[in-house]
C-alpha cells in the first residue's frame, strides 16, 4: 500500500493541507423536495444529463416517485446488500457513457454508505480514463468529476462528507482519496430515515461511534478533528444512550453522522476499521457491521468505547452474529491479516510508529478467530 503511506504527511506535515468540503448542504425535513431546484441551474437549456443512482429497496416506494428526473435521464437502481466494488463502478461509468448522449452534468447518489460511494466513484470515472483501481490510494485523481450530489437515507458512515468513497478491488479494500472526491451538494432530509430497519440503523450509526472514538483516541488527532469528533461522539451517546423522540433520534444521528465524517477529514481511524477491512475483504460482511463484529474484543485499546458500545448493544437489544468465520480457511485467515495489517496509517494512528512492535499478526488472527 505505498501509495497510501504519505497520508500521515498529508495530514501532518509542515505545510497544512487545504482539503475541499462539501459546497452546499441543505438540511431538514422534507428538504429532499429542493433537488428540482437544485439540478435547474446545472441542466442549463434543461437537456442536460442527470444519473440517479439510487438503492433498490426504494423501487416503486413514494421516494422513488419523488425523484425529479426528465426523458434524458438515467435513473439506475442498485443493490446495497455487497460492499461497492471497482469493478462495479467501471461498469456503472461504462454504462453511462454508452447510453447518455452527452457527459451528464450531475451524478446523484439516493441511499446509504455504499451508494453514497458509488456515487463519488462513478461522478469521478465517468470523467477519468483506465479502471477506478488505479485510483485507489491517495491524490491519484487527476481530472476533476462531474458535479456529484449526495442524499443520505441512513446516517451514520459519513460518506456524505468525507474525502474518500471506500472500494472493494481486485487486491484490496481502499478508499480513492482526492480533492475530486467530496460531493458538491449534500441534502440532509432526517425523514429519509424513516422506517430503517433497527438492525441496520444501529449498525450504520455504530460506524459513525466507533470512527469518533479511533479519532480522538489517535495519534492523528489535532483541534480541528477534536472539535468535530467530541460533537459526533457526544450526539451518539445521546441517540444510542438516552431516550429521545422518533425525530430528535434522526436529526441527531443524521448531525453525528456529519460531524463524525468531518471528524476524520484531518485525523484518521483505526484498529477496529484496519480488521473490519480484512473482515469484508474475504467475508463481504458489511461495513457498519464488521466494525461492530470487531471493537467487542478490542477492549485493550478502546477500554471506554468498548464498555458504553455493549451498553448501547444491551439498551437496543442487539446480538451481535456469532462464529461467522469458524469455516474460514488457514488461507481466508492469512488474506485477512494481511488487508488489516497493510492498512498502516490506521495502524498508526491509534499504535504510534513503532505500532508493528505493539500488535502482531498472531494477535489479528487471534481476534478474527473469536468473530
């Protein structure tokens, strides 16, 4: 992973980093009724191209009837039951290049942390040549993307805000990190959420929990990532601790989720995503999840975090799958370790620079051998 190494640089270095953010957001209920308005501008003489990539849970749902979409358009429905791959938005951008008359002047992402990714990706492909592969690491990207808006229907990734769409390759799981990633609009509809299943409400804001506490537990850290990691950090433990209101729970997740992706544009996170990247690596175990499956046997590094992570488990009634890798190979077992212990930012961050000397691979098989 050489082309990831530098991040720690990028981050640290003498000269700060002057990353991009998203341009525009919206936030409300029902403010998903402003992408008409908001696409208007970008359609110009109202031939303009927009994709809608939008998770198929939604199809023929009210949501799907809201989509604001004219004759030109694309409207592509995908599953998000997988991890988003490369080889998926090489074909995504493929298809659009085949069947739009012209460059599209906006690619819009409708669902979670995965099509949120896909969204990034493709608006990114569909204007840079080669596989999306080759732009897995950091700062590879060289053109700019399409314009590219993000509409959240679950909170808790982050994908929304940050820097990097996270991809399945053909040798490793890695986010394409670049000054072209970031969405240019955002629209925050709370009421998006609405009648997400418990399981996976809780998983997805696990992510965004779990995430604040490698930030502010790292190495990394500085004010900038402090300041938005304790906001997401003290929203969680209100929606996952407290006893709040069907709407204050979603408006508050959906700010932690923000913040918490804010949290780690200048910071990094660590172990539990280094083994959760192994995990869905071989296992295809989805994001939110794997974190989980993994930050309940790290309570040598996160003693707090893990402690008020089995409260929440406990209040919300949530078990946690057992034995999912007991069949696993020596093979599967030796791919894991060896995605997890290439991740050495991550690493870093949450161990130091001598973090090789701190945790070994027996200790990463040891804890994938428990999941």
């Amino acid at each position: 992973m050489k082309d990831s190494l530098n991040i720690k640089a990028a981050l640290q270095g003498s000269k700060p980093r002057n990353f991009p953010m998203v341009s525009r957001v919206v936030f409300g209920s029902g403010s998903f009724d402003q992408l008409d308005e908001i696409l208007e501008p970008l359609r110009g003489d109202a031939e303009g191209i927009v994709v809608f990539l939008m998770d198929d849970v939604f199809e023929d749902t009210h949501l799907h009837g809201r989509i604001p979409s004219m004759e030109q358009d694309l409207l592509i429905l995908i599953s998000a039951k997988e991890e988003p791959k490369t080889e998926q938005v090489d074909a995504l951008a493929a298809h659009i290049t085949r069947n739009a008359s012209d460059l599209p002047v906006a690619v819009v992402g409708i669902g979670g942390g995965t099509l949120l990714d896909l969204a990034k990706a493709v608006a990114i492909m569909v204007n840079n040549t080669g596989s999306s592969a080759e732009y897995q690491g950091w700062d590879l990207v060289n053109t700019p993307a399409v314009y590219h808006i993000g509409v959240p229907t679950l909170s808790g990734t982050g994908a929304e805000v940050s820097r990097t769409t996270v991809l399945m390759g053909p040798e490793r799981k890695l986010g394409i990190n670049s000054d072209y990633t970031p969405f240019d609009q955002v629209i925050l509809d709370p009421d998006l959420t609405i009648g997400v299943p418990r399981d996976q409400w809780f998983f997805t804001g696990m992510d965004c929990y779990i995430h604040c506490v490698e930030s502010l537990n790292g190495s990394y850290i500085n004010a900038f990532s402090q300041s938005y990691g304790e906001m997401a950090l003290a929203l969680c433990k209100e929606v996952f601790l407290e006893d709040l209101s069907p709407e204050e729970s979603r408006e508050k997740l959906m700010m932690a989720s923000w913040h918490g992706g804010m949290s780690i544009a200048y910071s990094q996170v660590g172990i539990a995503h280094a083994l959760s990247y192994g995990l869905a690596y071989v296992m295809g175990t989805p994001h939110g999840l794997g974190n989980c499956l993994v930050f309940q046997h790290l309570e040598a590094f996160y003693p707090e975090g893990v402690r008020l992570f089995r409260q929440m488990l406990r209040k919300h009634h949530i078990e946690l799958p057992l034995k999912i890798t007991r069949s696993c190979s020596q093979s599967d077992f030796e791919t894991m370790i060896e995605v997890s212990y290439g991740m050495e930012p991550l690493w870093e961050n949450a161990l130091g620079p001598d973090w090789k000397s701190i945790i070994s691979r027996d200790q990463l098989l040891e804890i994938f051998q428990k999941i």
